[in-house]
C-alpha cells in the first residue's frame, strides 16, 4: 500500500506553502526519511523526508503552491532496482581480477565529481549566487556539501584578485538584467516593505529655538 506525501504544519498562521525543489525524479527509489523535497512558505524553508522506503510517485510540480495538509505525491513500497545493488558488487568483482591495478578510494570524491557531492538544496543556493562548487568545503558524510555550507560560502567575501596593471574598462552605462521568479520568503519580505513605506512617516523634523 502507498504511503501519501503530505504537507505538514509548518508554522502557525502558515495555510500554504510552494513546492521548490524536488530532490529526487519521479519513479526513483528513495531510502526511510531520505530528504525527498523542500517546501518553501512565507516565513522559512524545510525539507521533507520520505515516509518509507519505495518508489516515488510526483504529484505535484515544482513551482507549485498548494495548501496546508495536501497531497503532493507518495511512496510505493518496492525494492531498490537491481542497478543500484549490483554497483558494489561489480567493483569488488574487477578489483578482484586484477591484483596490479589499485582500487580506488571511496572515501573522498574525485575532482570529476565534485557535482555529486552537493546536495540539491546546496546546489541550488550555489548556482542562484554564482557560486562554484570546488570553493565549498564539505561538512556532511564523506566530503558532502550541505546546504548550511552553501549557505556559508554564499554569505562569505569572495577573495580579492591581485591588481591588474591594465587599465579597467570605460563603463558603458548599463547594466546586466536577470529576471528569477520570487520565492514566498522574498514576495513576504517585499510586501511588508511596500507597507512599511506607505504607512510609516519617513521624516525628520528639526525645531530650532
């Protein structure tokens, strides 16, 4: 039987929340309380984890703003494709063939997969602020980048380049546009501004005697 993804309470006074990233492709296997989701409300953002372990089954896209205690896929119990099992198995096969050829080390990532050790929501914060993945250091299980790392080096200076001697560019006068879609924090933010600006006098009085 499948086990329903539901929203959860997030906060009081929160009655619906946007779907920002999926973490995982719909029909993956994922694990028990593997970090499937993140939701995002006008308050904070969270990750949901899985319910079971099984097939997931989206219902929901991203980008999407449901309500509170709605449904946005499930979890079909069902065992881990035989792909995923036999990895380990073919590894320890070859490096038993062959007694010159060292095995690898599965401890640390190689260079080529440095993108594979950041998780979705680190990755996501990291392509949003420019930022490159091989600058990051890890904090999470072997080497991975978790968000609160992206969040780190996102919110650290970036290092200062030496002096060039060539003399910098004449400014054209414009500038670059970018156009992302707001998130429920930023729209929440830009909102209570606008309020902010209309109701509150923004003056100052002198009196002199």
């Amino acid at each position: 039987m499948s086990n329903e993804i539901k929203i959860p309470s997030v906060g009081e006074s929160i009655t619906e929340v946007t779907i920002a990233t999926w973490m995982k492709s719909n029909g993956d296997f994922v694990d028990l309380d593997e970090p499937i989701v993140e939701i995002e409300s006008d308050k904070a953002s969270m990750e949901l984890p899985s319910p079971q372990a099984g097939i997931l089954n989206i219902t929901i896209e991203e980008g999407d703003t449901v309500d509170v205690g709605s449904i946005i896929g499930s979890i079909t119990p069902g065992e881990k494709p035989a792909g995923q099992e036999s990895g380990a198995g073919s590894q320890a096969s070859g490096t038993g063939s062959s007694d010159q050829t060292p095995a690898p080390d599965s401890g640390s990532p190689t260079p080529d997969s440095r993108s594979d050790v950041a998780s979705p929501a680190a990755r996501k914060i990291m392509a949003e602020n420019g930022v490159d993945t091989s600058q990051v250091t890890g904090t999470g299980k072997d080497g991975r980048i978790t968000k609160a790392d992206a969040l780190e080096a996102k919110s650290s200076p970036a290092p200062k380049s030496a002096p060039s001697s060539q003399p910098a560019p004449a400014l054209s006068g414009e500038r670059e546009v970018s156009r992302k879609k707001m998130s429920a924090l930023r729209k929440t933010i830009a909102k209570r501004l606008v309020t902010a600006k209309q109701t509150t006098a923004m003056l100052t009085t002198f009196n002199e005697i």
